[in-house]
C-alpha cells in the first residue's frame, strides 16, 4: 500500500522538537484504551514515543492492535506534569496524532512482547519459533546492536593493523575440533561428502603459507556436540592467524583486542560493566593446582590447598590410605559456611558426589556458641566429626595451611588427582556464588599458558590433542613425543572470562615430519594421515613460514556483556535442544526426488 514515508525517528523525539509536526513509521508497541482518549507507546528501531489519538476524531480506533505496522502524522506536544515518564528518553512529551494509516494488521500474538516480566515466563520453543516477533522487544534489539558493535570494533581492530579479512569455504573436508562433523552428502557421488568447518583451522594456516601473513575472519564454525548453555551446532568465532610472530607477539594483540573491543563497548552501550583490566596469567599447572580447573573464575580469589602431606600420618584413615595409594587430599575455603546446617553441608556433600567425590570431609570454625571439638591456639572453635582423629600439631597445620577463619567450612576432597581438582573447582564455583563473592560487574579475562600437548583419552585407549593436532610440541619436547607424550608442553593457550573458556590458540606445527609425527602419536595412520590431511603435509613442503594464532568465541563474549546465562538470547536465530531450529523447522524431511539426487536410501 501506499503509506506516508516517516521523517522523524521515534526515538529522536525530543523537547526540542516540541511544536513540530512529524511522521513516524513503526510499531504499536502497547495500546491502552482510556475511554476518553487511545495511547499508542509507537515503536521504531530508534525508540519508543507516546502517541495520543483522540476518538472524536477518528472513527476505527479498534483496528490499532498491539503489533500493528503504522504510520503516524502528529504533533509534538508537552505532556501534562502528571503524564510525564521521566525513565523513558522521550518521556516528556507526546505525539498527538492527526492521521494514521494502517500499514499491515497484526493478529493476536504468541506473547505479550512489550510485557518483560511477562516475556521472562515465555516458554523458549515459542519464543523461538517467533523469533522474528521476540527480536521486536528492545531488549532483543539491543543485544544485537551490540553484537554489531562487537564485530565493527573487531574489524576495525585488525584492519588498522593490516589485516586481511578473508573468506574460507563453508562446503568443505573436515577440520577436527574434537566435535562431530556436519556432514553434506555430495551429489556426483553418492557416497561422498562435505563437512562443515569445525573452525577454519587449516584454512588459515594454509593462507599463511599462501603468505597472507595477517588473516582474521569473522568465521562460522559448526560442531555437532551435545549443548549445553554455552554451546550452539552453529556459532561465531573471531579467527585470526599470524605468521612470523611468536607466542608473546600473538598474546599481546589478543589481549590490546580484547581490551580495546570490550572496553569500548561497554562504553557505547553503558553496559553495568567495570572496565576490563589486562589479563592475570597463569600456566595450566598452576590453574589446575591453584582452582582445580583450566578455566578458573577469577572474580574471587579462593584457591584449593594441599593437605596432603599434612595428613599422611594421622589418624584420619580415610585421608592417610588415599595419601598412601597415590591419591591427594585438597580443600577450600567455604567463607561463612560455618552456619550451615546439617542438612545444608549434607547437599554439599550430594554435590560433591555428583562429580566422583566419595564423600565430603569438614572443619566448621564456629559458629559462637557451639560445642567445638578444639579450639586453636589463636582461639578459634572447631566442630567437625573429624577433628578427633588429628593431633593437636596437625590441627594447628590444617588451620595454618588452609587459612581458616573464623565462620569458615573448610571442605576436602580426598581421591585421585583429577577427581579432587574436579570436584573442587566445581565446589569452588558453587561456593563463589553462595558466598556471594563474586562481583557480576566485573570481567575477568586471564591466560591460561603451557598446556599439555596430549591428554590420555582412558575410554578409547589413545592420546587425544589437547586443543587440536595442528598444535606444535614445545622444541625442547619434541625429543618426548614418542617416548613420554604426556610430559610434551605445548605452545598454546586459552582465555578465560570469568570461568569460561573463550579462546584458544596456538602456535602450528609447519614442519611437515613434525606434522606427520604428532598424526601418528594421535593413532593417526599413515594412510589416513594421507587421505585427509595430506594438503597440509604437502603445503608445509613449500616454504611455509613460522606462524600461530586464535580463536575467541563472539557468542560467548555476547553473553559476557549481557549477563545472559544462554548463548541463545544473543545469537540472531539459535537453535534449540536437540539443535532444531523451531522457526523453520529445520532439520526436515526431503523429497523422494532429492533422495534420488544424492543417491542415499533411508534404511
Ligand atoms: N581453531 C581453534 C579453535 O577453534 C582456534 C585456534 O587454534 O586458532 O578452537
């Protein structure tokens, strides 16, 4: 239909504007019938605006329906002292109409998309489904605009450091990322397929030894995992690739890009954001000794501590036989935990089990007023069932070693290594939150260095990469590769943000008999090496130069910046369990004919 063109943006209404007459093209964001006269809160990209028609004046105000696209002529006027909303931008004034048009009706809606508290209630299937309808509350738009923000600051970020933004191929061979691959049946062939990208990994790579030497891309990757919050099949990632650089060279532009982007951001949008800090470092050894995990949230400060050696002689069997058959004992600080009731550490202890513990050990130091098994020389009062199996010597060590305070829980685990800093980094976390330790204004990005070039996968017998198999061995290892993988370093390393991994990235192997030597330590054959990754075998035989680089996830860092606590609320049309898109249905069935085409039967 023919409708009259807006000049003037919701949004940019302002007392300045007062008298002017306007046309305003959009939304009927909420309408409210007061009898006397019908208010329209008028929507647009820019804004919101209050709209006031009058009856008298015009004969079908029924037709106005909540999400009915319109256009409005009007003038602005001053609303009246008691009208006016001083929360909104444009809360101090008002459109008062003088025609309208109906562009396109609306019918009754899935949800009340201007209701926020309603919308949070709003099962996550039908929002959805009407995604286009949810993306209309401002809420929505906003966190799109600043994920726009987010990839405009990344480009110009690496386009003023002589970048090049280049395209890799999405139809192509698998790239492991140590997830499933998408697979594409191939036409010509039945029988053959594609996969899409893990991640544009040797890709990148072979652009570096095509001499690009600074690639980025603001690349899509698909895994079929299972998901989880913080997981999509599909999702973004900023890639970057770097030749002649070392380790140091690619951490120091990561993190000037990161402070730079983020900080920027968090001032464009006003985000209740602190400003990001450079990052703390710390090597995989320390993370896994300090927090018991590779992806410490650094928000608070608690840090696990070792017992082990503490309780190796007492009386406490439990502890003394783990210490002797290998295992460790650890624990952490539960500050205020002394309060907890029985049932209370008895959930504790449920949680802990979750994660393999076999049960949870605990020091109360308090609280006032209880019967305490001991009280230290600094007079703090002990309860715990276990404190009659330690001398007093070794008392005073567990409260010296451990830091207690006064109204603290200690908690400990006592197992195998990997089950203790398991259980403990997820104990750590939960205690952060009860505590309330932790600051949910702040970022904490960190480096995690010097991981492991192999991790030894128990259920399938074999040694897996620990980030991907392009990851070069530290030289001073390489003579352990195949004598003792698990001792190998590599250079690479993570980012963390408050306890979530957010990047990863390495420096590459480009030697092609370090190459082939890491497949094989993998259980790579010589066949298979051949057949799926001889490109990079051969493109390595051709002068390729030193080079390494990252990934960090533009999702997750969405979700950093919003708080929000699933990937999906910042990813324009995400998938749903089970990765179904619930909008268009997908995946769906295909025809009998396009069965044929690509030479597949159902069996
Ligand atoms: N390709 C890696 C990933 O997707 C990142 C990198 O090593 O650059 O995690």
């Amino acid at each position: 239909m023919n409708y009259t063109k807006r000049d003037t943006y919701a949004g940019s209404i302002s007392k300045l504007t007062l008298g002017k007459e306007v046309v305003l093209n959009g939304w009927a964001h909420k309408v409210r019938d007061l009898g006397g006269l019908c208010f329209v809160d008028f929507r647009d990209a820019s804004g919101i605006v209050q709209v006031v028609l009058n009856p008298e004046k015009f004969d079908n105000l029924q037709e106005i329906k909540t999400e009915s696209c319109l256009s409005i002529t009007g003038k602005v006027v001053e609303r009246d002292d008691a009208n006016k909303n001083l929360k909104i931008p444009t809360g101090e004034i008002e459109v008062v109409a003088s025609s309208y048009q109906l562009i396109s009706s609306s019918q009754p809606l899935p949800f009340p998309i201007s209701d926020e508290k309603e919308m949070s209630r709003v099962n996550e299937e039908i929002r959805f489904k009407y995604r286009y309808l949810d993306l209309r509350r401002p809420v929505c738009r906003n966190k799109l605009a600043i994920r726009a923000s987010v990839l405009k600051n990344m480009r110009s970020f690496f386009d003023n450091r002589g970048f090049l933004e280049i395209e890799t191929p999405i139809i192509t061979k698998s790239t492991p990322e140590g997830a499933r691959d998408y697979l594409v049946p191939y036409r010509l062939e039945p029988g053959l397929f594609y996969a899409l990208p893990q991640s544009p990994q040797q890709y990148k790579q072979l652009l570096m030894v095509a001499g690009m030497e600074r690639y980025y891309q603001i690349a899509k990757c698909f895994r079929d995992e299972s998901q989880r919050s913080d997981r999509q099949p599909e999702f973004t990632q900023l890639d970057v690739e770097m030749s002649f650089v070392n380790q140091e060279d690619i951490l120091q532009i990561a993190e000037e890009m990161t402070l730079d982007v983020v900080n920027k951001v968090i001032d464009e949008f006003k985000l209740e954001k602190k400003k990001v800090d450079p990052f703390v470092r710390l090597t995989y050894d320390e993370a896994i000794r300090d927090y018991g995990s590779d992806k410490p949230d650094l928000r608070f400060s608690l840090k696990l501590f070792d017992v082990s050696e503490s309780v190796s002689n007492s009386g406490f069997g439990v502890f003394k036989n783990c210490v002797e058959s290998g295992g460790i004992v650890k624990g952490i600080r539960y500050p205020g935990g002394a309060s907890l009731s029985k049932k209370e550490i008895g959930a504790l202890e449920e949680f802990c089990k979750e994660f393999g513990a076999k049960g949870l050990a605990w020091i109360a130091a308090g609280p006032d007023g209880a019967e305490f098994a001991y009280t230290s020389k600094n007079g703090l009062g002990l309860r715990s069932p276990i404190v009659k199996f330690f001398s007093e010597a070794e008392l005073e060590e567990l409260i010296s070693v451990s830091g207690m305070e006064k109204g603290d829980l200690i908690c400990f685990i006592a197992d195998d290594r990997s089950v203790v800093h398991n259980v403990l980094s997820r104990l750590r976390n939960l205690i952060g939150e009860r505590a309330g330790l932790i600051d949910k204004t702040e970022l904490k990005f960190c480096w995690v260095l010097n991981f492991p070039l192999v991790e030894w996968n128990a259920d399938e017998s074999r040694w897996d990469s620990t980030h991907h198999p392009f990851t070069m061995p530290r030289v001073e290892d390489l003579d352990k590769l195949e004598s003792d993988p698990a001792a190998v370093r590599a250079d690479c390393y993570d980012i963390v943000c408050n306890g979530v991994e957010w990047a990863s990235g390495s420096m590459r192997i480009y030697n092609p008999e370090v190459q082939q030597r890491v497949f094989s330590l993998l259980g790579i054959s010589e066949d298979v090496q051949k057949e799926r990754f001889g490109h990079m075998i051969e493109a390595f035989r051709y002068g390729a130069p030193p080079h390494g680089g990252f990934a960090p996830g533009i999702d997750r860092l969405l979700m950093f910046l919003t708080d929000d606590s699933s990937i999906k609320e910042v990813i324009p049309f995400p998938k749903i369990a089970g990765g179904t898109d619930p909008l268009m249905s997908a995946p769906s069935s295909i025809d009998a004919m396009q069965w044929a085409e690509i030479g597949l039967k159902k069996i």
